[in-house]
C-alpha cells in the first residue's frame, strides 16, 4: 500500500531538522572547542577538514547506493552515522584530541552528504507528484533545526555546559527523530532494476555530465553551497576573531544567521511560483554576495550583525531550488540531482581548508572573498534554472507533475 504523500511529507521534515539541530550544536560550540584543542586558525581548517572528506565520501557513494537499493537505506544509514557522530566529537574536544574530532567530523560529513543526497531525491520526487514546490520547504525545517539547535548551544556556552554532554543530548534526539520518520519513508524511491541498468548500458543515451544547462545549475549549488557552508563552517569565529564578539554573542550571530535562513526557506514557495526560479536565484545571490561584502569590507558590529541577515536570506533558497531545476532539467532525474549535489558539495571539500589557510595568514573576515566571488558567478548562472519549455510569464505550470 503506498504511503499517503502527507505522511511522507512530514518524515522528510523530521529527518531534515536531524541534521539541522546537529550541525548548529556543533557550529555553536566550535570556539569552545577550538580553545579545548588548542589549535591555531589553520589547525582547525584540517579539523574541519574531516567534515569535507567525509562529506565527499558520503555524497559521491550515495547516488549509486540510491540507484542500486533506494532512498531509504541510505537515508538510514546516513542519518544513523550523524547521530554517531555527535557524542564522537563532544569527546574528542573533551579529550583535546583533534584527530578524534576530525573522525567524528568525518562521519558527520559521510552521513550529511549521503544522506542529505538521498533525502533531495526522495524530496524531488514528492514534488513532482504533489506538483507544488516542495524542496524550499524541506530545507526549510534544516534551517529551522539549526535556529533550535543555535539556540540551544547559546544556552549551553553561557552555562558552560560540557561540550561532551551537549553533543551526545543532541545525538540522543536525533536518534528518536530518525526512528519516528524512517516507517513514512517507502522502499524504492530513485531506485534502478537490474534489468533496467543493463538496458540503459545496451541503450545509452547522452551522458548526464554533458548536459551543459546541468552543469551550469550544479555551478549555483556549488555556490550557494559554499555561501551556506562558510556560515555553518567559520561565522561564529569570523564574528569572534573578526568583529570582537564573545562566544556566546558570536553563536548568537549564527543563530540569527540560521533564523534568516529559515525565514527565507518557508516563505520562499509562494515567492518562487510568483516571481520564478531565475529571478529568485538571481536576487538572493545578490543579497548573499552583499552581506558578505559587508561583513568582510566594513569594521562594524552593528553593520556585521545587519549584514548576516543578508547573508542568510540570499543564501536560503539557492540549494533547494538548484536541486530542484537540476531534478526537472531532463530525464533521470535521481541521477541529475544526485551530479548537481556532488558538483555543489564540492564546496565543502575545498571550502573549510582554504579558508582556514587564508584565515591563518590574512583573518577570516578577509577570507570572505572567496566565498564572495564564488556567489557573484552564481549571478550569471542563475539565467540556467529557468523551466525550458515554460515562458518566464507564465508561472502557474512551472511545478505541474510529470506525465
């Protein structure tokens, strides 16, 4: 018997607030950690880098996994290493080992990036048979998660609570979060038979890679993928070492980043069937070039603080609504969004070590550039994601299910 689309629905909003309310525990908590390890600005650029190598490994196996068994076993096992990886961390900070934490980071990335991967195609397939935009809303509850677990983390900086404990709490709810939603995720979502692989490589047809629209969206994921992830990454120490913030004030600043963010995602649905993808992508990249322009150029707490806002409304709607064009861009769609998101999760490999070096010997506010000029390509690239064969005036079509 299938399940009803509501109840699918609302698993994906569960499993997405999973990984929201991990990730911001952990960027909540990253000052604190750093002072825990003892390790300079560039040191944790390479602890970070756990995060992006895993995070590669997690989204470059996820596409085939999902073709060979589905959605839900990679979405499971993703989301079960996340969970793991929470009190891994806290107890590699405890113990000022960063390898340990670099580990936990790793298994973090593995089981995001697959994971997240899995869920984007279990998500684009409930919106093409629902027929309204979904993805914005989905990615939505990872902000909304993220705000939560900001605030949470606010909480625990200024009681000084045990990073160790904090993490593992927050691995604990997640677990439960994962065992409610997974019975509401159906077996076979993206799934390719054997049969159908072998007629496809009896019968190949134009290679994926050489879509070059496909590519041009995988560009704005990567993007706005690094815009999002240079917040998640470094912002509450570009607030702390940059702007003279302390650490609870610096989480604060990721809170209202995430808040932004979350905002932005739900309230992005109707503003897309109005206005459409193009334009939508090209204003908030343009928000998002300039609130980093502000935070990296100007020597203002209260310009930094204005200019995060910024910075989370541009960035909020550029990854759901790339996946989203990349899914309907042509046929297989599992597979175009599964390129489009391991072109963008590239930014989280190159991403936090690059940074960090630069951080090391230029500040992190300067660093900022990178991802500044990364946003303003996505600008141009932003004309790619408009439907092909629906007038940029007529909207009301642009999400009608596939027939």
């Amino acid at each position: 018997m299938p399940i009803p689309l509501r109840r699918r629905r609302w698993a994906l909003y569960a499993l997405f607030l999973l990984p929201g309310l991990s990730v911001s525990a952990w960027v909540t908590r990253t000052p604190v950690v750093r002072d825990l390890l003892e390790v300079s600005t560039a040191q944790m650029g390479m602890v970070l880098f756990g995060l992006s190598v895993g995070s590669m490994i997690g989204i470059l196996s996820s596409g085939p996994l999902v073709m060979r068994w589905g959605t839900r076993p990679v979405v499971l096992v993703g989301s079960s290493l996340i969970v793991l990886a929470m009190p891994t961390i806290g107890l590699g900070a405890m113990a000022g080992l960063p390898v340990l934490v670099a580990l936990g980071l790793a298994l973090f990335g593995a089981g995001m990036g697959g994971g997240e991967v899995a869920m984007n195609i279990e998500g684009a397939d409930v919106e093409r048979i629902g027929g309204r935009p979904f993805l914005p809303a989905l990615h939505g509850c990872f902000s909304l998660g993220t705000v939560i677990g900001a605030g949470l983390g606010i909480l625990a900086n200024a009681a000084h609570f045990p990073v160790a404990a904090h993490l593992s709490l927050t691995g604990a709810l997640g677990a439960v979060l994962l065992i409610w939603a997974l019975r509401s995720i159906p077996a076979g979502t993206g799934r390719v038979s054997s049969q159908q692989r072998t007629e496809q490589a009896a019968t190949p047809g134009p290679a994926i890679w050489k879509d070059t629209r496909l590519l041009f969206i995988g560009g704005i994921v990567l993007a706005m993928a690094l815009a999002e992830g240079t917040a998640t990454d470094w912002l509450p120490l570009v607030m702390v070492d940059g702007h003279g913030f302390g650490a609870t004030m610096g989480a604060s600043v990721f809170a209202l980043f995430a808040a932004s963010m979350t905002v932005g995602r739900f309230a992005g649905g109707p503003i897309v069937a109005r206005a459409g993808r193009a334009r939508v992508l090209m204003v908030s990249a343009l928000f998002a070039a300039t609130g980093l322009a502000l935070i990296s150029f100007i020597d203002s707490q209260g310009v930094a603080v204005a200019a995060v806002i910024l910075w989370g409304l541009g960035a909020s709607l550029g990854f759901p609504l790339a996946l989203s064009a990349a899914g309907d861009s042509g046929a297989n769609p599992a597979g175009r969004v599964a390129l489009a998101s391991t072109i963008g999760y590239l930014a989280f490999l190159v991403g936090p070590p690059t940074l960090g070096f630069l951080g090391e010997h230029i500040g992190l506010r300067f660093a900022l550039v990178v991802p500044l000029a990364v946003v303003l390509v996505a600008v141009f690239l932003a004309p790619s994601t408009a439907p092909r064969s629906i007038p940029d005036e007529d909207r009301s079509e642009e999400f009608e299910p596939a027939r």
